[in-house]
C-alpha cells in the first residue's frame, strides 16, 4: 500500500535536460531565477533560497515583503553551489539559462528543474508558473493565479481604453542607464502586459532578436523613440542620475511624451528584470495607476 502511494505521488516533469522525477510535496525549496520565486511565494511555497535580482542586492523590492528573509544563493548566473547544499533543498527551481554543466552539480543536490520556453515572449511567464506549480504539486494554485492576472489584465485593458481617448497608444519601455536610455524588446515580460492592456509597443526595430534590449542610445538618437508615452525605468541611484541630467537635455524635452507628460517613470528591477505572476500583478496596477493619473490631470 505504501508503495503505491508514494507511487501514484510521484510527478514526471518535462525540463530542458530530460524528464525529472518530484516526489511528495517539496518542503525545503531553492530558485536561481526571479520568475521561480514568483511563481514559487504566488501558489503558496516560501522558498528558503533564491537569488538577488539583476542590479541590486536582495530580492527584487516587489516581493521582498512576501518572501520574508529567505537566504541569498547567488546572483543570475554565478550561483553559490556550497550556499544552495547548505539549504539542503528537496527541489531546486533554475532558469531555461542554467547551464548543463551547472545543471549536473545541482542535479545531484535535489531534482532540479530548468525550463524549455523561450526566454523572450509574452506567454513563458505563464508556461513557467505552470510547470513550476506542477513540479511543487500546487498545479490548482498555479491555474488560479494565472486566471487572476488575465482578469486582472481585462479589468486595466478597460481602463486603458478609457483613459486613452483618440490618443495614441504609442509607447516603447526603456531603462536608464548611466550611459544612456536603452530600449527594451517588444517581447519582453512588461512589454508583453502593456500590449495586453492596449498599447502600441514599438521598440523602433533597433532592438536586435533574441536580445533583451538595444544598445545605450546617444542624445541625438532620442528621436528614434519618440512615442505619445514612455515607460521609463531606472535600476538604481546611478540611473536616477543619469536621467535627471537628462531631463536638462534639448533632446529629452523635444520628446513628445516629456512636452505631453506621459513619461511614466517605473521601477526597473521589476519592469525590465522581473518576471511570474505578482510581477504581472504589480506591473499592471503601475499601468492602472499612470492612466488614473493621468485622467485626473486633465479633469
């Protein structure tokens, strides 16, 4: 009877490097990947590791709240092998990034899953929060928390509409840079829910494929992105800096959406790194906010 129990409780997860088998209910659970924490803290599992977020030093600043003070493994990329062993994890959550080689370590500590999506398109969020979900046995949590930010997503698309009127829905995503403003990718995570909710995202075709983001633009290049709205994010003190002496440029305030004020400033590490479910959540209550904002302005 045992035998069968543990059996029939024993899921086989498709991964990039072959079938994993999960058994049970994982208690102790280490993501290498933002999108994995996300998925993991949005059906119901606080993990015990995770790693800091692209241009900062903890978790991203949206979901420090909700994960509590878990222990720090590593950065994207350069993971702490001796730091993941020392949480003695029975599951281990990576990106489609994850090495092979890095793989074969981590393999060897718990089952370790690595997804087989691509990494720029506006639905892989939502194929890792199911595979994620399945591979914690919280496949029903993963189901309703998608079904909540597509509703969600419905409710701001509504709000959008509204608020736009006959204006046009232009817009591009950039981050700040020191060095300059560089143009995100039509397919990434945040552009794919500005899309969802109406907008126009239109990266000037200067974003090469299969890369996150273009290379820093100089001020005189700044026309290339000038759009009726902008959705700008800066990762740190650095970039807040750069872009306030900006703001004093001739370029920046030919722009349209700086004459229009429909630059709406947004948190980089979670517009241009983030990616899962409360991300989604967080994003789209920025879009609902600036448009709210925006209507009031002109009342």
């Amino acid at each position: 009877m045992t035998a069968t129990l543990a059996h029939a409780d024993t899921r086989e997860i498709e991964t990039a490097y072959g079938p994993v088998s999960v058994h049970g209910a994982p208690e102790r659970v280490v993501t290498l990947y933002e999108g994995a924490l996300d998925a993991a803290i949005a059906t119901g599992i606080k993990p015990v590791g995770a790693v800091i977020t692209r241009g900062g030093t903890d978790v991203a600043e949206y979901i420090q709240g909700k994960a509590g003070n878990v222990d720090i493994v590593g950065a994207p990329g350069e993971i702490n092998i001796e730091a993941v062993v020392g949480q003695s994890p029975d599951l281990i959550l990576a990106s489609s990034r994850l090495t092979e080689e890095q793989y074969a370590l981590l393999s060897r500590i718990a089952p370790t899953i690595v997804p087989d999506f691509p990494t720029l398109s506006p639905e892989t969020w939502k194929k890792e929060t199911r595979l994620f979900a399945r591979a914690l046995g919280r496949e029903e949590a993963g189901k309703d928390i998608i079904e909540t930010v597509e509703e969600r997503t419905r409710e701001v698309a509504t709000l959008v509409e509204k608020s736009l009127g006959d204006t046009s829905a232009k817009t591009a995503v950039i981050r700040w840079m020191p060095q300059g403003p560089v143009v995100m990718s039509e397919d990434l995570f945040s552009s794919g829910l500005l899309a969802a909710t109406g907008f126009d995202v239109n990266a000037a075709e200067i974003v090469k494929d299969g890369r996150p983001h273009s290379h820093p633009l100089s001020q005189e290049n700044l026309g290339m992105i000038d759009h009726p709205w902008i959705f700008m994010a800066t990762l740190n003190a650095d970039g807040e800096e750069a872009l306030a002496a900006a703001r004093q440029s001739r370029a920046f305030q030919r722009l349209q959406a700086n004459r229009d004020d429909r630059i709406i400033t947004v948190n980089g590490q979670l517009w241009s790194s983030a990616s899962g479910p409360l991300a989604a959540l967080q994003i789209l209550d920025d879009i609902a906010d600036a448009m709210k904002s925006r209507s009031s302005a002109t009342q």
